[in-house]
C-alpha cells in the first residue's frame, strides 16, 4: 500500500511513528512543512523536517518532542557571549551539526529535497520524507506590538513571543511562486491513501496546501484527515491562536469546515466531537489522545482502515 | 611606545603575552598570518588570529597552546556521524561560534579585519589584531604522495599528515593581488620599532612578509627578531619542514639569513647560537625558552630593549 501523509513538527511527527507502526509493509511518503524554516546565524534550519528526521529516526528528545536527545548548548551560549542575535531559538550542538551540513550542501547547489535525503542517509526514518517545496515559501506574521505593526518571522511570533500577541494575519511569503518539490505531486498521484495528522492546521498542513498544485492532487485522492482540536482546545501547540487569526472557530467543526469536502472524504474527531458534520464527508469518533505509543498506533490504525474504507 | 609584531599561533601568541607584560604602557598593533585560513563545512576558519585573540584574550586552551580552553566536541562528533568530511581537524563547541559569527559578517560584506574587530570587542586581548590582508592568500603545499604530486591545503599537510610527507614547495596562493588590511602599513609606519617573534619563519613570517608592499615598510623600521630555532631545531612545531622546503637549512643562522640584512637589525640567538652572524645586524645571545610566563616576559623585554636601542 502507498500512503502520503503531511506533516508538521512534532503532533506530526509522533502521528507518523504510530502510522509505521500500523502498516509496517506500507510505503509512506511524507510531505513536511518548510514554511517555519529560518536562516539563523547564517544557516538554514528546518525545524519540521528535523522533528520528523529526528522522530522516526531515534535521535528525537521525547520529553520536549523537538531538538536531539542528549542534547547540549555549548554553541548557543558562546553566540550569547558574543553579543549575537537571536538567542530566544534554542539551537543544540548536536542539532547544529545538521544545519551546518544542510547550508554547506544548499550553498552547493543541492536543492532542499536531495538535502533532506542526504540527512535521512543517516536517520532512515522509514519514510521517504521531502520538503513540501524546495523552494522558499516561509511563513509571517502581521502582529502589533510596541514596535508598531510589523510582519515577523514565524518563529519570531510562535518561539519568542510564544504566540502572546495576536496575529493579525498569516502570509505565506513566496507561496505563489513556490513549486512542489519534485516527486510531491508524484507521490500523491501514485497514493493508494492520504492522511493528514493533527498537526496545526494553518501554519503545517495549510501552509503544504497553499503551494500550488498540492491541493487539487490531494482532492483528487481518498484523504482522511485526524482533527487537531478535541472539545475546542489545540491537543498541543497553539493552533488556537492560528486559527483565530485567519477567522476559524477552533473546534472540530471549524477545521473540517477549513479542510472542506473537496478535500477530506473522512474526518477522525474525539468523542465529545461526535455530532460535527459536513456534507460528503465520513465523520468517525475515535480517541485522539496520543497518550502512548499503543493509543498513537490505533488512531493512526483508525484513520487508515477509514481511508481504505472510503478509498 | 608604539610597537608593531607580526604573528603566527602558538609561540608568536605566547610571545605576545610576554611583550604585553614587558610594555604594560605600549599600544601594540598585531599583524596576524592568515595563510593558514581555511573554509570548513562552509565556515571560515583564521586560526593564527583566533590563537593570538584567545590567548590574549583568556579563552586559550593552556596546555594545548590552540582551541578553547574546557572544550567540548559534540558538533564535530556529529558532523562525522553524518560521514563529512574533514574529520582531522578539531573544530570544538566553543570555538565553532567564532567561525559561525566570522562567515556570516564575511556573507554580510564585512572584510576580514572588521570581522576581527568585531569578535575581538567580546575577547579585548590587549592588542589591535589586524590580518595581514582581507583579501584571500593561502598557503598550499606540493607533495608527492600515493596519490601522486598534487597542492594541499597548508593545513591538510601540517594537521592531517603532520608534515610526515616532504614539502617540495610552498606557495601563498592569491598574494600577489592581496593587498595589506587598512591600517597594516599606517601602522608600520607610526611604530617606534618591530619585532619578530619566534613565529615560524616560513608559513608564519614569511608569509606575511609576501604580502606585497609589508616587507618594504619593514624595511624602514627597526625591526628585532627572536629566532625559532635553537641549535639546529625548532623550539616548537615543525618549522625545520618548512624550512628544508625553501632551501634554507634549520639553524638560527639560515633563518638569519632568510630574514635578511635588509629586514632585520638586531637578531635574539640561544647561547648555543651566539656565534651566529650576519654584516648589519647586531646578534645578542639570551635564554629563548618560553618555559614560564617570567621567562617569556623576559625573552620579550630583551627584545624591546634591543630595538629601543637600535632605533
């Protein structure tokens, strides 16, 4: 069986290992969002392809769910004691070393694709993972503060100011321009399946959407999407603030009605979401907590059997 | 006192110190080699620089003369996890910061010199430290090994093969179109005196002295040299492969020789060496050992006293 899956970090990420885990003989394509990539202290860092790299390939901190295990911090406070900006990213030694190597090879010419696949060389996270795009689309945010409206970095929005100040609006810059990277459309057309994990509907899978030709190959597939809302609150993260700022509701409800029927054909909501509904598309309660490695490889085992049921 | 001293690594830093110590009042300004420079994983790499900054700076490794003192190697363990290449040489933790921060104000358009500047605000060594050039001249190395006569890199040969292969040549690639860094000839020629220290007379000095236009304002200054050899070996490193390479037998009074009448006015020799000679320069005999921080400060003020009196 061929899957595509989206993914961002880390809900992603983990959604991803439970989905190895339900279809061990499956060949899983993973389409990562680049939109929260940023270019810090000269070098390219990819913070979704890395917590999907490190994940599924045993080098992830599971406690924090992003960065290395065993990590440490020796570069980080040295550019500190220079004086260098930004500090509020936490860039590990050991994740370091991968940034180093991804801007060596960039600034080579490799594009973004054959990069991830180079890192993956060492990780074999079991996947084929590519970039959404190997273009740059990166996502900004339209915020006001005491410096006045202003669009920052993600990161900057999301890390720094841990999302405190509300996004006015959410713009992918490049998206237009942006293309797939190669084997993206490939790999949709060749999919028996799609799924879309509970990653942050706006800022990982909305922005994998907006790159052109991405959404209308995955409408013309079976896609069961895994609601990222339980009982109108972000199962993790701060999709909340995400989805207000583009004018979502966050509920179940409100992220089938974003997805939409032109996209989705099943759609994976808690329990107490049970009575959500949208016109042509098939809703199923299931427990949506990834609690444990055995709860995350039955929703990803739930969505499946769904896709292949409506497939 | 106004006082210029060209530099190599280890001894000519350690040298500096003890000058640093003997003219508390000084203003001294350092013209450091930057042949050996190299770019690794995509960074810029000035060793002899970053050697005189910590040193002077406190930031030295003590017993290992080079690199950062409590260094950790966890990004250098990692990029040979990925498999990169080169693997022989020892970037640390620490010292990975400073080249982060060097290429990316070299990417931003700043030359070298302010770069230097600009990481030696957080170091204050004590020193102005200027490069012997912004523009790139680098030290190759022809050698004839299994895989045939071929350049390398200075430090491929000196790091990686130790020197073990003989040079039969060494060139400064670029220095013909370098020109000296702002503020290397005003120095020159506002300084009181010169000194040479114990810096290897080739790949050090030498190299410096190849920058065209420096050897000529040194010319016209009094200048005093300490030699690096002491009765037919190096006091440290492996100065006697450089110096079979051009020719130039390893004794106090070939590396006279090398330097020159027209360079040099007075010539610090070992007590074994005090029979040395050469027709304008005057040779004085005293401990050159850099055995403690006493004797350094000792051998650096005997040179001072000798161009002060020369001048």
């Amino acid at each position: 069986m061929r899957i595509v899956s989206l993914a961002g970090g880390i809900g992603g990420a983990r959604f991803l290992r439970g989905l190895l885990s339900a279809a061990p003989g499956a060949e899983i394509t993973v389409i990562g969002n680049t939109g929260d990539d940023i270019t810090l202290f000269g070098l390219r860092v990819c913070p979704d392809l890395d917590t999907v790299m490190y994940t599924l390939g045993g080098g992830i901190n599971e406690e924090q769910g992003w960065g290395r295990a065993a990590e440490t911090f020796t570069v980080k406070a040295e550019l500190a004691a220079y004086g260098m900006e930004p500090q509020w990213f936490g860039l590990g030694d050991r994740d370091f070393a991968t940034h180093v190597i991804r801007t060596q090879m960039l600034a080579a010419g490799y594009p973004l694709s054959q990069v991830t696949e180079a890192l993956c060389d060492r990780w074999r996270p079991g996947v084929r993972l590519l970039p959404m795009s190997d273009d740059r689309a990166e996502t900004h945010v339209v915020i006001t503060d005491a410096e006045g409206r202003r669009a920052v970095h993600f990161q900057e929005w999301w890390v720094r100011l841990r999302a405190s100040v509300p996004a006015e609006r959410i713009l992918l810059v490049g998206a237009e321009e942006a293309k797939p990277a190669p084997g993206v459309l490939e790999a949709i057309e060749a999919a028996d399946v799609v799924i879309l994990p509970p990653s942050n509907p706006v800022v990982s899978i909305g922005t994998i959407l907006q790159i052109p030709g991405i959404r209308p190959a995955l409408e013309a597939k079976t896609v069961v999407g895994v609601s990222p809302i339980i009982g109108g609150a972000p199962v993790r993260g701060m999709a909340d603030a995400c989805l207000t700022a583009i004018g979502v509701e966050t509920s179940a409800q409100g992220v089938l009605d974003l997805y939409g029927s032109a996209l989705l054909d099943g759609w994976l909501v808690a329990e107490e979401d049970a009575e959500v509904s949208l016109a042509g598309v098939r809703v199923a309660a299931r427990p949506l907590l990834m609690s444990s490695p055995e709860a995350t490889r039955e929703l990803a085992a739930a969505a499946l059997a769904l896709a292949v049921e409506l497939s």
